[in-house]
C-alpha cells in the first residue's frame, strides 16, 4: 500500500507508451516491445527497474488453437505497470477487485515483488484446466477411435495436435523465465518469496510434463487410428476379393451355357442339374482356399 | 524408536493438514500440496524439516492406464508423516505390520532417515514387477502380431502404448527427486545410508530403461503390425486382380455368343469347341503376363 | 562519420579481394572465404580487426526453397566491408540510402560497432516477415488438407516442408554467431549495445521458435493427411464392396436363367416373380450382414 | 600369481554367496545383486573392494532376441572373484585355460587389476562379430526387400529390429561404467593400463556407433518395405480398374443384345459387326483415358 | 625438410608394422589398430609421439554405400607416418607429388605438424563434393517423387537414406577428433596454425550441417512419395468402383432380360427403348450419388 501503485494498461498503444516514456524512465526499446506482438518472454534487469513479458496460453475460438497472449510488465521499487490486450480473465478480474475493494488491496498491494507473484501466479494456476481439459479431450477422442467414428476423428485428432503443439511453444520460453525471476526482483520483494516462486515454478514444470505427455499421447492415436483405417480396409477388401471370386466363376459358367450356339447337352433334361453340381464344386475349391489362406 | 513416531494419514482431508498445522510448525504451501493432487515429486528443504512429494505408479484399471499416486512425506528428527490415499497396497501393509508387530518396529522404526529409506524401497520394489509385466504383455502381442489376429491387436497395443507413456511420466521425475533425496535428509540418519540409496536409484534407473526399452519396442511392433496389413492387403487384392482379369474377359466372350443376334458360325456344331479353345488361349495370356510380373 | 569508411562490395570476384589484401592485412583465408560458397556462419577474432560471416534466409523462387545468401564483414576501428551478393535488398537499400543522403549518412555510420548493428538488425527484421508468411502458408494448406483437394496439396506440404527444413539450417547457425557477436566486436563500439544486441538475438530465438513451430505442425499436416485419405480411400472401398457384393448375385441368378437349356419352370408364367423375389431376399440378407458390420 | 587368486562361480546360488560372506567382508547388498537377475551394470567402490556389475549381450535363441547375461565382479588387492551363469563362453574358456596351463596363468594372472582387464577385453572382443553379424542380416534383409519377397521379410525385420533394440539397451549402460572403470581399480594395478582401457572403452563406443547406425538402417528399410508394398498395391489395383472398366462395358453391351426381348437390328447379319465395331469404339476411349491418366 | 620424413605405407600388413615396431617405439596396441579395420577415429597421445586415427567417407561403387576409409597417422617431431589402403585419392596424388616434384616438398614438407594439416585438409576437401553430389541426388530424386515414376523412385531413395545413414556415421566421431586435433600435435608445429585449424573445422561442421540437412530432406521425400502413393491408389479405386456401381446395376437389368423365362413384355416393341431409359435412370442416381459423394 505505501505507495505502491499499480497501473495496468489494456490494449496499449503509442499513446500509452508515451505517457510511460514521459513519466517513467524507460528503455526505448521496452516501450516498443510492449506494442509489438512477436516478442519471446523475456527478462531485461535495469538498475532502476526490470522489463518482463511473459506469454500466457489463450485458447483461439476463431482458429480453434491456443495463442500466446502478452503480459508486459514494468517492475519498480513502488509501482508495477502492467500491459496487455485485457484477454486474459484473470488479470483483469484481480486489477477489477483491487480497484473496488478496499481488502483485495490490502491482501494484494504488499511490495511490487509480492504482487507480481500473486498476478503470475493467477496466471499460471489458469493453465492448469486447460492443460487437463486437453488431456479430457483426447480421452474423448481416444473412445472415438476405438468406436471407429471416421472422418471427424481424424479432423479433430489434429486440431488437438495442433493446439498442443502450439500450446508447448507458448510454455516453452516461460519455464526459463520464470525459473529465473524469483532472482532479478528479489530487490522489490520485502520477505523471502522463494518457496512460493519455487511453487509456481512446479506448477508450469507440470503443465509442460503434462503437454508433452498429451505430445507423445496424441501422436500414438495417431497411429492406433491408422492401424484402426488399415485393418478396415483390409477387412472390407477381403470380403469384397471372397465374394467376387465365388461369383464371378459361377456367372461365367452360366454364362457359356447362355451362349446361342450349339451346346453338349443343351436339350437333356439333367443338364440343369449338372451345372449346378459344377457350380457348388467351384463354391466348394473356393471356400476349401480362402480357409487354407485363413480368409474365412 | 528412541521417540520416534510415524504419522500415517490414509485419504488426508483438510482436517488432518489443520491437525498436522496445529501440532508442527509446517509450511502452509506443503499442506496444500499434501491435498492437491496436481503435484511433481519434489523435496522442499526446511530447516526443521524435509518435505518430500513422491509418485508411484499405480495401475488403474478402469482407464486401464498407469496413473500416479502421491506419497507426501514431512520428516523430522523425531517423525515422519506420511500422507497418501491408501492406494498403494505395500506402504498400507508396512505401516499395519508396524502397528501390529513389536519386531517389525523394532527393524523399521530405527531413524526418521532409515525408515523413508525402507518404505521408499518398498514401494520402488514394488514396481518393478509391474514394469516385467508390461514386458510380458509385450511379448504376448507379439506373437499374436505375428498370428494376425486383428483389430483387438491393434486397440490392445494402443492401451500397451498409452500405458507405457503414462508410466514413462510417473518415473521421470522421480529419478532426479530420488537421486538427490538422500544427501537432502541425510541430517535425519545415525549410520551412513549411502550405498542403500545408491541401490534404490539404481533400481528405478533399471525400471526407466526397460520403460525405453518397452517404448522403443511397442514402437517397432506398431510398424509391423502396420506392414503385415500392408501386406496382407496386397496380398488379398493381388488374388481377386488375378481372378477377375481372368473371369471378366471369359464372360464378355461367353456373353458375346450370348447375343440374340446372327452370330457367325452359330449353328455351327464346332462353335462350342472353338470358343473353349479362344477362352483357353486368354487364360494362358493372362498367366503368362501374371507370371511375368510376378503374381503367381 | 569520423573517419568510418563503409566498403560495400556487391559480388566479390578475386579481383576485389586482392585489391582488399593490399589494402587491409587481411588473413588469406579469410579472404578465400569471401569468394566461397560453401562456409559457416562464423567469427574470426584478430587483434586489429573481426571478420563475421552472416548468412540470411532468401527465398529462390526457381527452386521454390530457401539459400542461404552470405554477407562477409571485415569490421576494424574506422571501417567497416561488407561483401555479398547483392540479393538482400535491405542491405542494398541501406547502403544506397547512405550514398545518397547526408541524414541517413548521421544516423547509421557513428562506429564501426553501432553500423554493423543497424545492417544485422535490418536484414534480421526482415526474415520475420518470411517466417509469419510460412505460418500463413500453413494455415492454407491445413484448410485445403481439411477440404481434401488431393495431389496438389501433397506436393504442396513437400515443398513448404523442404523450405521449413532449409530455412531451419540457416537460422540454427546464426544463433551461435549473433550470440556472441556482440562480445567480440564491444571493442569497435562507443557506447553500450548490450540491449540492443540482446533484442536482436531475442528477434532470432523468435524466428527459431516459430521455424520449429512450423516444423512440428507440418509433420503434424503430413500425418493428417495421410490419415484422410487412408479414411477416404477405405469409404470408397466400402461402397465398391457393398455394390458388388449385391450385384454380383443378383446376376449370377439372372445368368443361370438365361442359359440355353432345359431350366426348372421355364415356361411358367409366375417364374419371374419367384425369380425377383429371389433376388429381393438376397439383397436383403446381404444388407442385414453389412447392417451387422455397420457399413451401412 | 604371487598371492593372486581368482575365484569363478559359475550359476551362484545363496550357498556360494553365504560362503563369500563368511570369507570375505563383502557388502550383503553387492551380493544380493550377485543373485538378482535385475541389475544395471555399476561400480561400487569399498576401501578393500570393489564391486563390478558388468553385462554382456548373449544373443538367445528361443526367444531369438539379445539378452544381457550378467557378470558379477568382486576385486580386491589379491584375488578376483567373478560369478555369472556360465552362458559367456570366453570367460568360461579363459577360466578353463588357466587352469590347465600354466602358461595361461603366467600371462593372465599379473595383478587383479590386470586380470579384470583381460577378461573384459577378451568379452567386448566377443562382442564385436555379434555386432558385424547384425550389420550383415541388415544387408541380406535389404536384398530380400528389394526382391519384394513378402510377409516373411516383414517378420525377420521385426524381429531385426527387436534384437537391435535389446542389444542396445545391453550396450548403453556399459559404456558409462566401462568408461570410469579404470579409475576405480587402478590402485590394484602394477603398471600403468590407461592405454589398454583407453582401447577397450574405444572397442564399446564402436559398437555403440555400429549399433545406431542399425537402428537407423532398421527404420530406413522398414520404411523402404512399407513405400514398395504401397507401390506394389496400388501397382495392381491399377491393372485390376484398367481390366474392370475395359471389361465390364463390353459385357454390358454384349448383355444388352443378350435380352429376350426384340431388338433393333436382331435379325440383321451386319448387327454383329456393328456391335463389334461399338465395342472396339469403347476401348478406344477407355485407353484414351488411362493414357491421359498416364495408368498405361 | 630439414629431416622431416613422411612415410607413406599403403595397404599395410604385419610386416610393415614389425618394420615400424623395430624402428619407432610405438606402442603395440596402435600398431595393432593400424590394420585393425574395426577402428574409431582416435587420437592417442604420447610423449614422444601423437596416434591419430581418421577416417574418410568413400563411396563404394559395388555395394552403393559410403564406407569409412581408414588412415592411421604417427606423428612425431621429425617424421609423419600415414598407413591407410590406397583407396584415398588425394592423399596418394599428394604423396607421388612430394615424391616427383622438389616445389611440392617445399611447399609441403615443412613441419611435421603442417604436413599433418595439409593432408588432412586436401581429404576434407575431398569430401565436401560429394556431400553436395549427395544433395543433388536428393533434388533429381525429388523431381523423379514429383513426377510419380514408381518402384525405381522408392529404391533409389531407399539407398541415398542408406547413404546418408552410413556418411553420417563417417563424419560423426571425425567432428570430436579434428575438433582436438590441433591442441595435442601443437609441439610439432613450428607456426601458430589455429585459424587453419580453425577453417577446417568449419568445413567439417559444414559437411555435418549439410548431411543432417539431407537427412531431413530424405525423410521427407519419402512420406511425399508415400502420401503420394496413397493419394494415387486413392483415386484409381475412386474410378474403379465408378465405372462399377454404375456398370454392374445395368448388367443385372439386361441380364434379368435375359432370362428364358416368361418376361412381362418380352414380344413387345417398346421393352428395348423402356428397358433403355430405365437404365439411364440407373446411371443417373447413381452419378447423382457420385456427385454428392464429390467423386466426380
């Protein structure tokens, strides 16, 4: 509380930063990062202040795949200045608390080290059913392909696969950064933070075991589906090749016995009877083959 | 047992993290973690105390899945406190024969040290017969690869694989937790303990590479299986290639003389004859060209 | 400006090199570098000057794959060469913007240090446009892979993941390169570049993240696909199957009664009756079995 | 000799070890591992002792799969004990000849140390045909599938593979140990062997190489088998459509005129003639079409 | 010059090395590895002299795989002895030079360490060619993938991977080796040779880059030509089972008409025009079926 301030900016633009590079000193080169949208997370340590973006996963309705979304953060010895696009919920909601209520400020506006924890931490807890509901999902999926639903399984075996891979890249650059934070703003932090940063830190190393167990989860429904498609295939075939080698001979026969020509027999009144003994001979070698070659 | 005492909470709730709060002064983010389930093995290092997270593979057989189960572990001087949920059969047996049996607590309960190590050991004891297992079940698939017996392979080596990943995940990060626990309590123990966890790691060292081991495996079956119905599908269509390049040309010479038209030579008494003979020549021309490439 | 010389050698043949020998006591090697095709990315540190070989991403258009074009730099105290091809067009313009106006002349060439960091900046920035249009690229082709355009869309996805891999092999060294560039020119530098360098290298883990990003989802689009047209091909399959499996007895019974002798009821008037109802159970006992294998 | 005694146990039971415990002071722990079958190779160092875990690969022929056959070591100042199951024939042949010759005893029995490596060496020698036989089975299934050869290449290939993989996993952890093992014993060594083990660790590391270079041959040529079966099938189903979509239009036509019912032109002599001459128009444009799909 | 002597033995047997035994003092163990074809490249280091071995990648025209050649080199202050098979064309072509011409013992013959260089210099360079003839193989294969020519396409790239496989597994250890080459023969090096060094270095990692570069690219032609495959098998069945669920519904109906039974309007006009539109009745839900389908 004494004075700390906390000015959280949503969807910053050259307006905002002008006001910050007036008001605060800071690196060019930081301001420009806070509005760019390719930027990795990172940490850059001034004497007066450290720059920190980091990226949080929001999942994409739209193109059905998990973005990274921006945290810029300025941290200094009594103000924390926080930009972003006001997409990720919980942020918002804790800047919205704090501004209504008088014990949310209290609980949160200790030192700016312990407040960016508490933000993070938010953060990084808001993963957490994500990275689940992924794993549900392909549970979901799993139980489709074993049902051998088709073509829409396929389709949504690799949108999951995408977003996983898009979610790992998000995570990615965050383990290192945050492993590495507790470290650089320990200055800004009045008790000892390290246990709690060392939790948060858990809790991404789970989030990032958890994906690449989705990774190698995924890949391998993958294959069983492909196993699945070839065994079909191969089933379907068989019976197709079954079916047309016992037909295909009988109408041959009944064919050439069709043929306006003279033919032997063609007026006995056995003949009939003859051809259909000839026909359950050819069934017959057919079936005794497809046995031997183990088809029926 | 000179004063010391072991805790065991089956299925912990928050009642007994209040209890445990009241009675020692433990860290309120490790009894959270005591609770949650969404933890990684780690050691968190006190002065007073040790607080370990350890998992252990447990096999579910509703999901038909290995799944991890937590062991949460405060040791002191003069305690251990172990919570888990009352899953895993060894460490249940341990503590009832300890209640049950003067000389069993006399050769567990020595040091707080001693006896982590002697559950620990028990419960990685306890997995290595479950990773043989899965060798087995390898083995079996195996040979019914061979015997192409069908879609149950296929699933059954998809919940082998997935199984196999999920158990991978439990194991990794206990090998880094285990590999570093004896040095971390080392403080907690009379005698010098090293070659006995030096032996543990080793075992859970042996259980990770029959895990790669069986990955790699499970793997290389997934391609062969994949290949025999690769094969096995040429195989089936090469036969009804053969058959029906035979059938069809002779039913469209049969159906030709079949037509209700003047066909020349149709009253002939050698037409019949000459026909045969015309069907034997494609016969012959077709099994040279299927000779020719192979088919027969 | 004072006294920086900026040598640009658009290019180079031997006669520029040799005329660069006797001019500046350049390593022979390094020299023989420059004319080559075939180098790494690398620093050569000398006591009176460095020499860097960059090399950038250029998309060939006749090769529908990305080179590597090289930029060799000799950077000394008062100047700085650079020898290319003349393909990178930024660094073409740069130079031309400094021939010709006073500003650009004040704003780039205050040290050797600060100038080589404006070229590298530049022609890095540049590549972050190529990389978000492979990204873009993708996105198409996992819509038409979605839509099941066919042949085009597998040589498509062959010729982006040529690119991708190609591209990969020019950044991956760069790393090394840019990272540690920055230490062995700091000498040529007058004030601290340390940020700056440390966006830069910041700018090409982005570009490596995304090429890897982009990697991982192409293979991700090759299994897709692959997985539709196994689906495909195995629906197809199915109403082949399905459509013979009926047809072809219907005919065979057809068949027997067009032959040319004396058949059962052959001139009784409700034969064809008999005869279609026949056929009408056998459809029916063919559509109860695939009923019971759900192919229809 | 002076002293040096070298015991070998071959198949040790609890009798054998209960002996070498009232003998010498032996860790219990080293010689439960002495009895397990479940061991990882490793060195355990004592002051008076040390004990080696090494494993060769002893290729089985049930289960036609390399297995790790264990050898045990116990080292000390003046004797060598070693206990395995008698499957290694080198060691057994090593054994049997200094016992019989004295000359043998002469060359081998220098010190323990000395020993311990001629052992090893004369094992790893061991080692290397099993590894080149490997290479040549690589080369003859290579011919085979190149020979398209069918199911059987499919299955030698599996099991190749699963050969090449176990023996890998045999090998793996040997280098680690066989790479510290010097180290460990020099101080039962007279003369300096660095040179010798240098060697052995060099002969390991081949095989490791080799071993990989399998892995990749194994995984080339699976991949090669899967490409030309899918070429094969798709090779066949070609000439099965071309053969169909000939066929089953003239048989359609020649059915047509097969109907009793009256036809135009059913009693014209040219009629013959003029359907020949549709149905050789049919062909035409079937052949037209395949050449434009380049199927001819 | 100044008593430096190069001995060059090609192809060596026992007695060249006895000769060498006698002469020089080299340790029996590397004389052994000189003819040895089982090696690693290495380098042993001694007091009185340096045993490096090398291999070089050279493509065995008979079995279509590059095989390591071997070269065993003893360097000492005053003589460099190279023992290899003959088989590296460079290296004899030097040798005959130094023999022929005095400028190229000049040139050459200047320390023992310099010679060393130069020889291994010109082999390196040797290889460079025929790691891009390799990439060109890749681009004319990838031409042949794009271009469907079948079973040729997937042999030839079946043996470039084998290749690439095997000169991976060349230039692997060589990367390590010539990496410390430099700092262990530096006391038989009068100048300071490290940028040379240096430069070869690279151009090794170059060869390294280029082969991995490969390897990918292999890997990818070959799931083109697969997808490829896949997509082509797909599309002839498509027309298969086109040309047959309309042909064979059409059969049956004239078929029917064939029967010598009594037909409902067998002697009428009109049957053939109302058994014609039926027919095309036929044709037409089916193609509308087709056209749903979006076959055609």
């Amino acid at each position: 509380m004494d004075g700390l301030t906390w000015v959280n900016i949503e969807k910053p633009t050259s307006r905002e930063t002008d006001w910050l590079a007036e008001n605060y000193h800071f690196h060019p080169l930081d301001l420009d990062d806070c509005l760019s949208r390719r930027q990795r997370p990172k940490i850059d340590e001034y004497e007066e202040y450290v720059f920190v973006v980091l990226h949080f996963p929001l999942f994409s309705w739209e193109a059905r795949v998990t973005v990274p979304s921006q945290v810029s953060i300025f941290i200094g010895k009594d103000y924390l200045i926080t930009l972003h696009d006001g997409m990720l919920k919980p942020l918002v909601k804790l800047f919205r608390d704090c501004q209504l209520h008088e014990e949310a400020r209290r609980a949160f506006l200790k030192t700016s080290g312990f407040l960016l924890y508490r933000i993070t931490d938010r953060l990084v807890d808001y993963c957490l059913p994500i990275t689940y509901k992924i794993m549900e999902n392909l549970e979901r999926v799993e139980d489709e392909i074993f049902a051998t639903k088709g073509r829409g399984t396929v389709i949504e075996l690799s949108i999951l696969r995408r977003d996983i891979i898009s979610y790992r890249r998000v995570i990615w650059p965050m383990r290192a950064v945050l492993g590495s934070l507790e470290q650089k703003i320990e200055k800004f932090t009045a008790e000892d933070m390290e246990v709690f940063w060392g939790d948060l830190v858990d809790h991404v190393d789970k989030i990032w075991d958890t994906l690449d167990e989705c990774k190698e989860i995924v890949e391998g429904l993958k294959d069983t589906n492909d196993s699945l498609y070839s065994h079909r295939t191969n089933e379907v075939i068989r019976i197709l090749t079954v079916i047309s080698t016992i037909m295909l001979p009988l109408t041959l026969v009944a064919s050439i016995y069709g043929m306006n020509i003279n033919l032997p027999g063609d007026d006995n009144d056995l003949s009939f009877l003859v051809i259909l003994i000839i026909m359950f001979v050819v069934i017959g070698i057919m079936l005794a083959f497809f046995r031997h070659r183990r088809w029926v």
